[in-house]
C-alpha cells in the first residue's frame, strides 16, 4: 500500500511520517472535506426552506424562529464532540465516525418526518449531534497527520473546496423546492449520509497504536486539563468561539435581512453564493500566506485587518436608519465575512499544534466552545433584528473585537525556531 501523504504535502519540510492506508493521497483530503461539507450541507441545503418553514408551522413572514432550525444543530454540534473525541482517542478514528453518521442520517430522518416545530428542532438537536462526528474527527486526523504551517495550509486548501457547499446548497436546496416537497432539504442530506458511510470504508486509520490513550474519567480529565490551561490552546478556542459567532449570526440572518430590508428573496441564493465564493478564494489565500509569514503572525496581523473591515460595515450599516445602499452594504459585508471565516482554520490549527498527544479531546473542547458559543451568541445576533441591519453589523464589530483579543493574548508567549535552531519570542 502506498502513503496517505497528500500529494501537495509530499515536499513540504516538517511534515509528519505518513501513515499506511486504502485512501491515499488525493483522494484522503477529498475525503476529509467531504466529512467537514457535511456540516455545512445541514445548515446551507435549509436556508431557501425558511418562508415554507415558517407558512408550515404558523410563524409570521419575518419570525426569526426559524433561526432554530441554525440554533438547534449547532448546540447539537457543541455536545456531540465529547461522544467522539475521548473514545477516538481510545480506539481509533474510524468507528466513532461511523457512529457519527449514522446518527447524522437518524437526524435528518427524524427532521424529515416530524409534524411539529418541537419535533424539528429536537431532531435538528439529534442531527447537530451526528454532524459533530464528522467535522471534529476529520481535524484531528489531519493533525494525527500534520503539524503546524502544514496542518494550518492544508486545512485552509481544504476549507476553499468545503466553500463549494455554501455556493451550491442554496441553489440546490431552491431546487429541491421547485420539484419535491419542502421535506426534501431534510431527506437529501441522510441520503448523502448513506453514501458517505460507503466512501470512509476507505479512509485509513490515522491513530497509531503508540498514540492511544486510556478511556477513563481520570484520563479525559487530564487531558482536558491540559488542554484548558495551556494559553494558546485555549487562547485561540475562546477566539474562534467568537469567529464561529459572526458566521452563525450570518447565517440565521442572511435570508431576513435580504428579504425584508433590501426586498431581494428571489435573488437570496445568488447572493449568498456569491459571498461565499469570496469564502473559499479567502481560504486559498490564507493557504499561501500561511506557507510565507507562518501561521501566528498570520492570525495576528489578519485579525486587525478585520477589525477594520468590521468597524466599516458597522459605518455603512447606520446609514439612511440602518437601511443602506444595498451595494454598498453588500461590498462591505464581502470584505468582513471572509477575514472572520479565513481566520478559524489557521487559529483551530494553531490551537491544537501543542497538543497532538491528546488531539481527539482537544479537538472536543475545541468544538463544543466554538459551537455552542457560536450558536447562542449567534442566535442573540440574529433575534436582535429590528427591520435594519444595524443589530447584526454591531454584533460582527463586536465579536471580531473580542476574537482579536484574545488571537493576541494566546499568542502573546508563542515561540518559533530560528534559523539557527533556536527558540525566540514571535513579534
């Protein structure tokens, strides 16, 4: 059998020792991204849905109710990690991705077949839950894989192509519409759960055997210790929390906010694909960046650019009562989004670097901080809408601050090699 090595890695120096496999090279980053679509394809496939949501189950035209259908998943997301990470740690990768999955279609099946609201969001909690798997184990075998400038730009190459879901799903999901019941946006994600859980059969085992740890109250413990304590771990968690928070209150809010302030609902999944393709051109971005300056000086310098890019869509959005020119609102929002969303893959790969020892728990901390953070201050953002879009502008200036603070606190004691081999403090 031949290294599971991705071929854009195979001359990159500091790489890690290749581990043997059937999916090789090539087709193990397709399929890792395509476990961390998943989570996307939840979230995007529902969003044309949410007039027939809201007709369905009694809401006003412009309830932000709805924005549970968001909510409900990601807190689900937020728990589901501690299922996943400390037992993967224990018996490898592969079984608790299978039993992610399958609660992953259990999830859809249910949203799919509930009669009421309650229903819904219990079973979106359950699909949040499944979802978890996938998106928190396929970054830890990345890093059972790679470690630092690597891990950071590979995870940004993989972050472009994962992009592809938030441009596509709107549309599909539109279409879905067009020729099935509304129902469909539920039911075609626990088909592509099926598929999915055919596909990993070929994924490697990325846990070597010297890595493993005890599954005990005592070990979680100690590793989660480890983790929370360490500052640039918990640093850069903490400040992802708040960047998950500005694309979750983009997310429960983008479908109002185009309808109702700037009258454009047939033309919301053009737009929303449109920022998104500026998502994954951010990413491919970053990827290069990443391999010139290094990931730490690269979070840092980029998240005061997006203290700037924010501060500016906080000025336009107190234009004309807090209903601007939409090309202008939409020019400043194109700029501050992607700097946010670019920022969580170099910062998740700089908090884990420390920490390969214990990446499966690490990799839970990890996502139940910046889901369920991002869920709740994201579902604040979004139910603060007032028919303007001064709310969610204050609320992005005010997460991408705190973000910022806390990528500079974490990071404030990094040390990186010299040339000579070395430690010296980074700028």
């Amino acid at each position: 059998m031949t290294s599971t090595t991705p071929a854009i890695d195979a001359t990159d120096p500091g790489r890690d020792e290749p581990i043997k496999g059937t999916a090789t090279g090539n087709e193990f980053v397709a399929l890792v991204t395509a476990l961390m679509a998943m989570t996307a394809l939840g979230i995007d496939l529902m969003l044309p849905a949410f007039p027939d949501i809201r007709a369905e189950y009694g809401m006003a035209a412009d309830s932000t109710k709805v924005a549970w259908i968001v909510t409900a998943y990601f807190l689900g997301m937020s728990i589901g990690p501690w299922l996943y990470g400390p037992l993967s740690d224990r018996i490898g990768r592969r079984r608790p991705l299978y039993a992610g999955l399958v609660l992953y279609m259990i999830g859809a099946s249910m949203a799919a077949l509930a009669p009421t609201w309650t229903l819904v969001v219990v079973a979106r909690f359950v699909w949040g839950v499944g979802a978890s798997g996938p998106r928190s184990l396929a970054v830890t075998m990345v890093r059972d894989r790679h470690q630092g400038d690597v891990m950071a730009r590979l995870m940004s190459m993989i972050m472009a192509v994962f992009m592809l879901v938030p441009i596509l799903a709107p549309a599909l999901g539109s279409g879905l519409i067009h020729v099935l019941p509304w129902r469909a946006v539920f039911w075609f994600p626990a088909v592509i759960a099926v598929v999915m859980m055919v596909w990993v059969r070929r994924l490697p085992e990325t846990l070597l055997p010297e890595n493993r740890r005890a599954f005990s109250v005592r070990s979680v413990a100690s590793a989660g210790r480890e983790m929370v304590t360490h500052r640039q771990a918990m640093g850069l968690t903490l400040a992802m929390t708040f960047l998950y928070s500005t694309m979750t209150a983009y997310i429960a809010s983008v479908e109002v906010i185009v309808g109702d302030v700037f009258g454009l609902t047939a033309w919301f999944p053009l737009i929303f694909a449109s920022i998104a393709v500026l998502f994954a051109a951010n990413s491919l971005f970053n990827a290069r960046l990443v391999r010139r300056i290094g990931v730490i000086r690269l979070v840092r310098r980029m998240s005061l650019v997006g203290i700037g890019a924010a501060s500016a869509l906080f000025a336009v959005s107190l234009l004309h009562g807090g209903k601007p020119n939409f090309w202008l609102f939409a020019i400043a929002l194109a700029v501050a989004l992607p700097l946010a969303q670019g920022l969580t893959p170099n910062c998740n790969s700089a908090a884990m670097d420390p920490l390969p020892h214990v990446a499966g728990t690490a990799s839970a901390i990890i996502a139940t901080f910046t889901t369920a953070g991002g869920a709740l201050l994201g579902g604040v953002a979004a139910n603060a809408f007032d028919g303007t879009v001064r709310p969610f502008a204050t609320f992005v200036l005010g997460f991408m601050l705190a973000a910022s603070a806390l990528i500079w606190w974490g990071t404030a004691r990094h040390r990186t090699p010299t040339a000579a081999g070395s430690l010296q403090l980074t700028e």
